[in-house]
C-alpha cells in the first residue's frame, strides 16, 4: 500500500497545484505568427532548454508545447514555481500556433496574462500585431494585460550571411534593412499602452524578465479584483529592462597559408633548366652537366672547400696583380719549383684534409690551363674557369669547369646532383651501387647510409635523414647570405648594399625568377637597384627565401617589409609579417602601450599594398575601440576614406542602436525614480496628516453630551 499511497500523493500534489494556498498560479498565454520563437521561448523559461544559433536556424517546424508537460514532467514542474516580490507564483505557460485561421478561444479562457511575440528580423509580425494580434485578444480576453515581446533579438548583431547559409534552403533570407530597431517595437508598445521587452534565446538574455514582469502584470490585475490579498500588496509594476550590450566581437585571426611550394620542387626544376648555372661538371667522354655552386657547396663539405679555394684563388690574383683575373685562373695554389719546372710542391688544405698546389712563394699563375688535382681526391681530376656558352640563354660567359673521374658514370651522377639539390632518393632507382660509389668519391655518407638502407628494405628511415639533410642545409645558406659567400648578384639599396645568389632566389621566388630569367638588363649584370628598400628589410626577404622562416630583427620596419613582400609577390611572407605586427602591437597594449596612432597608420598602408588580414585587425581594433579612437584623433578619423567611415558606423561597438537605447533606458529609469520618490513622499504627508487630524467642531450635540456624562459622574 505504501507504494501506491507515495504515488497517490504525487498525483495529488500535482493537480492539487491551484489549490495550495498563499500561491498565486498565473496562467499566461503566448501568441504571435509562425516562426517567431514562441515555443523556443517557452521551452527557455520551462525547460532551460539552450540552443545554438545553428540549432535555431537550420530547421523550424511549426510547433507547439503541450501544457500537459506540468503533469507529466516534474522538472517542469518544479520550475514553474517562482518567488516574485515576496509572492510565490506558478506559472502556467500555453503555447498556441501562429496561424492567423486557428481558433484559439480556449487557450485564451481564464488567461491571467498575454505575451504577444513578434520577430526583430520580420517587419510583417511587427505590423501583425497592431492588425491582428491585440484585437484578438483584447476580444477574448479583454482585461488581460499584455506584454509585447521583440523575440531574435541575437540576429540585430549576427552575421547575416552566415545566417542565411544556415538556415533551410528554402527560406526567405534575411536582409540587413529588416532587421527593427528598438524604437520600433517601443513605439508599438506605446500605441498599444503595453511594456515592451526584447529576448534572445541563443544569449539567454530576457527571458527571465519577461515571464516575471508577465507575473507582475497579472498580479496587479488580480489585486485589483481580489483586493482582500494582502501579500499582493507589494507587487511593483512591470519593472524597465536594461538594453542589451552585444558580446564584443573576437579579433580576427591571422591565418599563414601555406607554403607557395615544397622545398624539392623548385632546386629540382633549377637542375633540369640551369638558369644562372656557374658551374660545368665535366664528365667521361665530354659530357657535361651544368650546376651551382652555391647549391653543391652547402650540401657537400667536399664541393665547399673546391669551390671556397676558388673565391680565395681569385681574390688573390686580384689582390696581386691589381685587376680583374684571368678567365683561366686557377683556383687552386700551385706553381713550379724554382729547381724542377715539372714537379709540383703541394701542401695540406686545411679545410678537409685534402691537398692543393702551391708554389713556394704562393704567387698564383692564372695562364695555366687544365691542372691536375688528384691529389685533391678522386672526385676532381681538374679545375678550370674559361667561357662556357649559356644553355639557357645561349651566351657565353665565365665559369668553372670541373673535370670529374672517369669512373663516373652520366646517370648515376644525376641521381647524385638531385640528392645534392633536393635531399631526396627514390627507392626505385635501380643502378644504386654506382650512386653509392660516387657517394663515397665525394664523401657524401648521408646518401651513402640512404642507398644502404634501400638495400636492407628500410628505406622508411631515409625521411630522418632527409630533414637532418635541409637542416643542415639551412645552416650552411645562412652562413653563406652573412658572409656573402659563393655571391652573384648585388642589391644596391637605399642604405647599403647585400650580396645575394640568383640561383637561390630563382628557386624560391618567381619574381625574381622572371627578373633574372627574362629578357631584362637585371638578367646579365651583376649589380641590381632596389629604390626605396633598406637592408633589414632586405636581408629579412633574403633569409625568408633561402631558409622559408621569417626572422623579426630589432631594427626591422613591419610595414616596410610588407610593402616589398607585396612588390615580390611573397603572400606567404606577407602573411607572416602581418602575424608578427599583430604579436608585436598586443603585447604592446599589454605593457599599457597607447597603440591607437600606430593603428591608424597602418590601417591604409596594408590596405594600399594587399595586407588584408593587417586591414581586417586594425578595423576590428578601431571599431571595437571606436568612442577612444575618435576622442583622441577626431581629425584623423574624419580623413579616413568613405568606405572605411562606412565600415566603422556599421560595425563600431557599442552599436549606435545600443547607445540609444541605454540613454532611453537611464531617461526612463530616472523619470521612474523620481515618480516614486514623489508618490513615496505623498503617501508619507498622507500618514502624517492622518495621525495628527483635530477634532472637528461642526459637531456639537457630541461635545455636549460628553461634557453632561462628565457633570453626571461628577454628582454621582
């Protein structure tokens, strides 16, 4: 019996609910057209139900909340119940449909309170209201009072382009000219006589004002019918609600697209077409295969110390004889011995160990031709510079020829130079025991390792070796960018000058591949001008060419390098630098930095030169800032162009929709302040003269007969 009599009692209380005493049960009944956000509402303040926009928008399908959830779901109906200035409610919520044809008679019977919705986003349910809403219910229901709802209110501020996509595909898109302002809704409500409150499901913001105002609103009308309840005394008129403040915008992010290319395409295109190739690596039976210098010297230790012998043999004979060096000088230090003119002395080079000829007074003579180097290793038989016709332009010009050992072979050899270029191998190569013998003639043991284990089926491990290999690599070019060795080309600069390598940068920027490669006078000399550019600015694009890491320098000037990232066609790097100014300009704020001025100047600097993601952040921080902004720099805001004055007033926070309303709002809120105070007031003067009212003297017969009781109990 006991289980049953729990139940029974469960039962009980909850359909007892109207009866319990000292609580007051509101039935309030919400009604609007279709697709306003009734039930999602409803389900808000019944529920606590909490939704996304996505959620909200993607589909609707007209729906009711059935009022059977307060007998079926305790949650729902415990939440009905509410204190609302000391008086203890439960809140009945019935939802209707929003069809204009529906009878809604009976849901309109013993309604305490109405809540009229209409959509922000939807001018028709506005205009609804007037036209067909309030006539219905003041028909049915005629001393109900009603409060109007602006429901949506979170799309006043949403993006609606993002809305749109994500609403169901048939639906009517939403336009920025429908979207109502306050004052709208607040005019109808004052035509109306009504109070008027806007809500947003999606921020929670109104819905709990709403329902307890509807809760004050019925109370007061209840009072006045039942005015023997005394714990109705105290109810205050439907309060004001504060404006709501949009949540402020989040900063736009910097995205670094990726690299225009891998670091293997562009060295191994430059193999196959040698553009601005210094070298000729001569092989058995005169064939030959042109190169650069700068490509094998960081890659091979070997090639670095052949090639860095030349540069110091031509500085040499410059040094001594006081002018340009012959086409055929040597590169290597040998000369004949003052008693035998056929031997050659040679000593230890001190780079790797290898030898080199050198006379015993250490004069260069550049008029040798081919000179042996077997004693240098077995990779190089000879050395050289003469003219070599141009491959790709078919112009003869200086170069080292470097004559190879007979041994190696044309195809292997290939295979090698790719390794050399790009740190790759492919495993299918099928000749790898000659790769692996000119490995060792050239003392490159990491390509030596990666054909072993192609060998053993562990070429899997070759990838390790393949980034020690560019790691290394990219050591090797900063140290040849520093000390400008192995250099081509020259950059004549506003203050200075930087040494450069065109193959380098033929391979890491097509701009420059086109200045050098192209039918241009920059292609054929030595010396390039690059007005209005610095050397940190320079030498940055340089390291980011070379290595593909931006480096910030202490003396670099962020716009600066923008504007010759842009001139170069380098978004990546752009990209990057628009990243580093963005760090730079919030750590700064951070330190309590005024960045205001510094924000404003660059605002049509990266608009001018294509720095989007710069424009789209220093918009964000003006438009979020947007009341300090113009109090500090009124004329440069007013300079700015139209679009951008456009773009401030539509997305400037606090909104202007905001600021007026919160003005209305502190108006109202004074005005209700000092209503109160006066009726405080007057209420207090009325207790006043009450309590000290005199007798009133157009009575007489009252004050004889008293004075005859007083003589009577005397002569008694």
């Amino acid at each position: 019996m006991h289980p049953f009599s729990s139940l029974r009692s469960q039962f009980t209380d909850t359909d007892m609910d109207y009866e319990r005493p000292n609580v007051e049960t509101i039935k309030c009944v919400v009604v609007g057209d279709n697709a306003v956000g009734k039930t999602r509402l409803i389900c808000a303040r019944a529920c606590n139900a909490t939704l996304t926009q996505y959620q909200l928008l993607a589909t609707h399908v007209p729906t009711v909340w059935a009022i059977d959830q307060y007998r079926v779901c305790q949650e729902v109906l415990e939440r009905s119940r509410d204190v609302v200035d000391d008086v203890s409610v439960s809140l009945r919520l019935w939802d209707t449909f929003g069809d204009h044809h529906k009878d809604r008679r009976f849901a309109y019977g013993r309604s305490d309170v109405v809540v009229l919705c209409f959509s922000i986003a939807n001018p028709n349910s506005l205009f609804h209201v007037k036209t067909m809403w309030y006539p219905e219910i003041k028909h049915f229901c005629p001393r109900a009072p009603v409060i109007l709802v602006g429901c949506q209110l979170d799309l006043r501020y949403a993006d609606l382009e993002a809305v749109n996509r994500a609403r169901r595909p048939l639906a009517r898109p939403i336009k920025a000219n429908e979207i109502l302002p306050p004052e709208k809704g607040r005019e109808v409500a004052k035509e109306l006589g009504v109070p008027y409150y806007e809500t947003s499901v999606v921020a929670q913001f109104g819905v709990k004002d709403v329902f307890d105002n509807a809760i004050r609103a019925a109370l007061i009308s209840r009072r006045h019918l039942q005015f023997w309840k005394s714990h109705l005394r105290d109810v205050q008129r439907p309060l004001l609600q504060a404006p709501f403040l949009p949540p402020k915008p989040p900063p736009p992010v910097i995205v670094i697209p990726p690299p225009p290319s891998t670091t293997e395409e562009h060295p191994g295109r430059l193999l196959e077409e040698p553009l601005c190739a210094d070298v000729v690596l001569v092989l058995h039976e005169n064939q030959r295969v042109f190169a650069h210098k700068v490509y094998l010297a960081t890659a091979s230790s070997k090639f670095y110390d052949l090639f860095l012998q030349d540069v110091k043999a031509e500085a040499d004979c410059m040094q001594l004889t006081g002018r340009e060096p012959p086409v055929r000088a040597a590169s290597f230090d040998m000369c004949e011995s003052s008693d035998e003119k056929s031997r050659v002395n040679l000593r230890a080079c001190i780079s790797d160990g290898t030898l080199i000829a050198a006379d015993s007074d250490g004069i260069l003579e550049g008029g040798r031709g081919r000179q042996l180097l077997s004693s240098l290793g077995r990779a190089f038989v000879s050395i050289r510079r003469e003219k070599v016709q141009d491959p790709v332009t078919f112009i003869s010009r200086p170069m080292t020829v470097v004559h190879m050992d007979p041994s190696v072979l044309l195809g292997p050899f290939r295979v090698v130079m790719r390794y050399l270029y790009t740190g790759q191998l492919d495993e299918h190569e099928k000749d790898l025991m000659h790769i692996a013998h000119i490995a060792e003639l050239l003392e490159v043991f990491d390509l030596r390792m990666m054909v072993a284990n192609i060998l053993n089926n562990e070429a899997f491990m070759n990838q390790e070796i393949t980034k020690a290999f560019h790691v290394r690599r990219t050591n090797r070019v900063k140290e040849c960018l520093l000390k400008g060795t192995f250099s081509d080309v020259v950059f004549k600069l506003d203050d200075g000058t930087v040494q450069a390598h065109k193959p380098l940068l033929i391979s890491s920027c097509d701009w420059m591949a086109a200045m050098f490669g192209g039918p241009f006078v920059e292609s054929c000399t030595k010396e390039v001008l690059f007005p209005n550019t610095t050397r940190s600015s320079m030498q940055a694009v340089l390291e980011y060419l070379y290595t593909g890491h931006f480096c910030s320098r202490p003396d670099l000037d962020a716009m600066e390098l923008i504007i010759l990232a842009n001139r170069l066609c380098l978004p990546h790097l752009v990209a990057l630098t628009e990243l580093h100014t963005v760090t730079v300009l919030k750590e700064a704020a951070a330190m309590g930095t005024d960045i205001d001025g510094d924000v404003l100047v660059y605002l049509e600097m990266a608009q001018f030169h294509c720095a989007y993601q710069l424009t789209d952040w220093c918009l964000h921080h003006i438009c979020t800032n947007y009341n300090n902004v113009c109090r500090k720099f009124p004329r440069d805001m007013r300079a700015k162009s139209a679009e951008n004055q456009e773009y401030f007033e539509k997305h400037r926070w606090p909104p202007v929709w905001y600021l007026k309303e919160d003005d209305h709002y502190q108006r109202a809120r004074k005005e209700r302040e000092k209503e109160h105070y006066l009726s405080q007031k007057r209420q207090n003067k009325r207790k006043w003269v009450l309590w000290n009212l005199p007798p009133s003297p157009s009575n007489p017969s009252s004050s004889s007969s008293s004075s005859s009781s007083s003589g009577s109990s005397a002569i008694i």
